[in-house]
C-alpha cells in the first residue's frame, strides 16, 4: 500500500503544496512553507486525518452586535411566545395533540406573515392542497398569499426552497418527510434526524426561517429522537383539552426570548381566536363560592394568570384511597396531603382526593402550594373561602411557608379582576400592591387555624 505524500501550506496565505520549497508560488513569500502535521493522529479511516480545514473567525465577548430583526405576525399571542417576534434563519419546532389545531394556528399564522409582506410557503406531508384550501376557506384566509404543496419527499421540498428563496417555511409535519438517502421508513427515528438536520441547516445556511410540526407521544413529549429538540432553536408545545375551548401557546425552549412563556387562544368556529385577557377568561365560569373553589395567582412566563383550583374530597369506598390530578403535579399532591398529615394533624386516610385546575389549564410551579392545600381543607371541612380572595404560596416539608417570585405582579392582577383580599406567606414584596388587604402567614398550621379553625 502506497503511503500518502505529505502536505505543505504556506503560513502567510494557506497555499496547498505537494513538496516544500524555499519559496512560495502563490504570494512570492520567502521560507514561508512548512509540512502540515495533521489534526489527528488516529487512522484516516476512522479519524480527521491528516488534512486540514479552514481556519474561523473568531470575537471576543465584548463584539457589539444589533440584535436580529423580528417580523410581527400580528398576532399578539404568537408573538408574545416567540419572544417578540420571527427571528429570520430560526428553526421551531410545534408539538401537540392530535386535532389540537397546530394547524388551523400554524395556518393563520402563515397568512398573517404573508400578509404583512413575508414571503410564505407551506408544505403539508399529512394533508392533500385540497384540504388546506378548504381550511383556508373556512378561516377566510383564502386570498392570503400564501404558497402551497403537498409533498414528502426532503429533496423535492429543499430543491423548491432553493428556488423560491422563501422567509418562512412551515413544514407539516417532520415525521412524514421522507430522505432518500436513509434506508428506513418516514416517521423513524433515522428519518426525523434526518429530516430535521436539513432543514434547520437549510434555515441556517439560506437564512429562512423554518416552522416544524411534530407529533407527540402518550406521555405529550414530541415523538421522536430528544435531538430534534436540541437542533432548534425553539420548541412550543400547543397545550388544551379537547372540551374546553382554551388553547394553550406555551414555550419550553427559546433562544431568542423568554422560556415558559404562553399565549392563550380560543377555538371559535373561524379558527383560533387570541385572548388578551386570560385571567377573566379562565374565571368566566366560577361561579358562587363554594367549598373545595380556590382562585391562585400565578405567574406563567412574564405574565400573570389568574385560574381556579378545585378540590373534592369523599370517603374512598376502596381500600386504597384515590389521588387524581387534572392540570398539576400528582406528586407534589401526595407531598402537600404528606405535610398536611404530619404537621397539622389533619388525617386523609379512608378520603379520596381529587384535584382539578378549571379551563384545561396547566400548573407547574410551586406557589400553588398554599392554594391547593386551601382548596382540600375548604373540601375536607365543607367550608368556602370568600369569593373576592387569592391565595398563593409555596409549603416546604416542615410546613413553613416560603414567599413567591413577582407578588406585586400577582396582586395587581388580582386587584384588576376585582379581588380586594390575599393570603400569601409572610416576607414576599408587595410594594405598589394597594386595595388589596394582604392577609400573610408564616407557617401552614397557622394558616389552618386561622381559616379553618383548626392546627
């Protein structure tokens, strides 16, 4: 077996030469060529080998840069989620159940962009053009100008973008791309990768921006390899039950902007309605105060949402007794009807508890604490709390009580809605929190007693 000749290149302009000489033929530099060592000492076969790659530019921290300009959709929600905007030459990806509507927003949102000047196409995988259309037709979204097609095949699909040179593309869905050049069947974890690494290079390389709709699994994680979610460079899942008419935006990942941010629709028969307000909306239906009904503030991103928890607690005609969750962490139940048990004596042995967050709403941070233990003790002793009164706060394992994050920020909605009382945890900032009567609690069996006359 031949060995390979060594390679030389010049140090002041990178000439490739197959033997050193004293002078350099391309820039006329004197002892300039020396012998290339190589970047990897494993076998070529296996390894980087020998030859050399070109050198990148490299800043420091310090290099001011305008941050990258956003087209508005000019749908407040949408917006809101992104992080104020599309951020050109980004790659998104959108997960949800089936029928959710990813696309009937998706559409919209492409006739939106396209309206406000953006170059638009979208290619449906699962659809025929013809359904589409009559989804457009439906929305009255038939004369937005945006282009259409019905394809699967990743070489057709990018050979087109190359051509029309697009400033959004939205792909629906990646699990029925199809690569040529992978020998399995579309919707693999192979065909995904793949699919998904070219087309978020393509949206680097030809700085298009590109929307990716995928599929979920039974657990409502995107089907898939997790490395599909580390090659965008936002992940939004599209949240809702299919009963209630709220629709959930809610941002997992975002390299533009806020993570956990969420944008509330509403299903309407014209498609997806924005909700400036969702507060009022999730509280539109509460009715009289009634026990086990507890409103929470809380914070979901940068804005503050107000929902309503509710509880029911019955005799278990079981031998073990029922937890049921709706909307939040059915662990963190067990933890709160734990600490309830060992630090106030309140027993929940032979009691079935059943927890629900009304409007389809999901809850993930810990200063619903307070708030769902007030909501099954309220249903425990069949006592309701006054309907002009929020409660939040996060219970540690000792039963004390910590404060929250932005109190100031969950009163002042509060006071917008037309709340006039609070129960929260001693030592949260509750500057410009005024018309609110804030009633603060150090620890949970303090709380008990004075709400519910007992500890």
């Amino acid at each position: 077996m031949a060995k390979s000749s060594p390679n030389f290149s010049c140090t002041e302009c990178g000439a490739k030469h197959s033997k050193w000489s004293g002078r350099c033929d391309a820039c006329g530099a004197w002892n300039s060529i020396v012998e290339d060592k190589g970047i990897s000492a494993g076998p070529p076969s296996k390894s980087l080998g020998a030859r050399r790659g070109s050198a990148i530019e490299l800043t420091d921290l310090a290099t001011q840069e305008t941050p990258p300009p956003r087209a508005q959709s000019g749908i407040a929600e949408l917006d809101r989620v992104l992080g104020g905007g599309l951020v050109p030459a980004s790659a998104i990806l959108v997960g949800g159940d089936p029928g959710i509507g990813k696309s009937t927003l998706l559409l919209q949102a492409a006739a939106h962009f396209a309206k406000s000047g953006l170059k638009t196409i979208y290619v449906s995988g699962e659809e025929a053009s013809a359904q589409v259309r009559m989804r457009a037709q439906r929305l009255d979204l038939a004369e937005a100008p945006v282009k259409l097609a019905a394809e699967t095949n990743l070489r057709d699909i990018l050979t087109t973008l190359e051509a029309e040179r697009p400033q959004l593309a939205i792909i629906d869905s990646i699990q029925t791309m199809w690569a040529d050049n992978v020998e399995s069947a579309p919707g693999s974890v192979s065909q995904v990768r793949a699919a998904a690494h070219e087309l978020t290079t393509f949206a680097k390389r030809r700085g298009v921006a590109v929307i990716l709709v995928g599929h979920v699994t039974k657990e409502g994680q995107i089907a898939g390899p997790r490395v599909v979610e580390h090659m965008v460079d936002t992940v939004l899942y599209f949240e809702g039950e299919r009963g209630h008419q709220f629709r959930i935006l809610r941002a997992v990942k975002n390299r533009f902007g806020p993570a956990d941010e969420i944008g509330v629709f509403e299903m309407t028969g014209s498609g997806l309605a924005e909700v400036t307000n969702p507060s009022a909306l999730f509280l539109s239906e509460r009715g009289q105060p009634s026990p086990g009904s507890v409103v929470f503030a809380g914070i979901e991103g940068t804005r503050p949402v107000l929902v309503e928890l509710q509880a029911l607690v019955a005799p278990s005609p079981h031998s073990q007794a029922r937890r049921t969750v709706v909307g939040w962490d059915s662990g963190r139940l067990a933890m709160i009807l734990a600490v309830l048990e060992a630090r106030c004596g309140i027993p929940f042995a032979g009691l079935d508890v059943y927890l629900n967050v009304a409007g389809g709403m999901k809850i993930s941070e810990p200063a619903a604490d307070l708030a769902v233990a007030a909501a099954i003790l309220s249903a425990r002793e069949d006592v309701a709390l006054p309907a002009e009164t929020v409660v939040f706060g996060e219970i540690s394992l000792s039963g004390a009580l910590r404060p929250a994050s932005q109190t100031e920020n969950r009163l002042k909605e509060a006071q917008k809605l037309g709340f006039t009382s609070a129960i929260a945890p001693r030592g949260g900032k509750a500057v410009g929190a005024t018309g609110i009567a804030l009633n603060t609690m150090s620890d949970l069996t303090g709380f008990v007693g004075e709400i519910f006359g007992a500890g």
